[in-house]
C-alpha cells in the first residue's frame, strides 16, 4: 500500500517558492533561515537549497531544515529532528500510522512510497526525514548530468571553478 497522505512540515511543502516558505515560517518558534549557510546554485540551472535552522539554542527540537528547490519551486525536504528528543522508533510509530506500511523497512532506514504521484517518504536513523519528489528529482538529475558532460554552463562562475579545481 503507497501512502496518500500530502507531506508538510511546518507550513513547508512540495511545490512551495523559497517566498513562500520563508513567509510561512517568519512566525515560527521553531525554525529561521539559516542565511550564514544559505547554499547558492553552483551551476546554473541546476537546483539551490535553502537552509532552516532552529530557531533558538534553548528549544532546539529541530535541528535543521533543508529545503531543495528546483529551478524556484521545492521538490525535496530533509528534516533533521534532534535524537535525543525524537527516537527513531518513536518517528516509525508516528509515520506508520499515518503513511501505512512502508515498502521497505530495517533498523536504519524506512521507505513509503506513494507510486500514483511519484513521491518518496524516508525516516533514516536516529532522526532524519526526508520527503522527495521523485520525477523532479530524476529530471534535475538528468539535467545536471547533460551540464557535466558538455563541461559547458551558462555560469562564468561554474568555469572558472572548474578551472581551480583541475588544477588540484
């Protein structure tokens, strides 16, 4: 059985533009933009993240957040949840419940895949979620594989990098 159920996690979801998430979490007592690592597209058009950290050293129960985008909208969000607040057992019971039996499962890692809209639900150990869409996921992929293997980008950036590192 595929889970059905639309993921979201603190107003963060599939779909979503880093405006959007930003917005929905300005109010949140758990989480803020980490701008001190907010990571920058290395190759364009390849994807960007965004990256979400806790909000205060004091309620740390999320310890990040990154959210992977797409040309601007989200295709996948990995959770970090803090262990020693949150067992990975703990995390298997709440998802079992609400995404049904996984495809796969063992002591390390759980999978729920939803095959009728081509997600992808995994609890890694201790305490990691990780939501992906994965049609937008294969094409970015794809992309970056075809912008690797013509050695060429849109970006002066990308080149100049390339250069540096050949020459190490």
């Amino acid at each position: 059985m595929a889970y059905t159920q639309d993921f979201s996690f603190l107003g963060i979801g599939f779909g979503s533009t880093q405006e959007e998430i930003i917005t929905s979490i300005e109010d949140s007592e758990y989480i803020i933009v980490a701008e001190d690592v907010l990571l920058k597209q290395l190759i364009l058009p390849t994807p960007y993240t965004l990256v979400l950290k806790s909000k205060n050293s004091n309620n740390n129960l999320v310890q990040k957040v990154y959210v992977d985008f797409n040309e601007t909208l989200s295709y996948q969000i990995t959770v970090f949840l803090n262990p020693d607040y949150f067992s990975f057992y703990s995390l298997s019971e709440k998802m079992l419940d609400k995404y049904g039996v996984p495809q796969s499962r063992n002591t390390k890692k759980v999978t729920w895949y939803d095959t009728e809209n081509i997600k992808r639900a995994t609890l890694e150990y201790p305490a990691t979620i990780k939501f992906t869409d994965i049609s937008i996921l294969e094409a970015v992929l794809r992309r970056q594989d075809q912008i690797l293997e013509k050695g060429d980008s849109e970006s002066f950036d990308y080149k100049e990098r390339q250069f540096i590192l050949d020459e190490l």
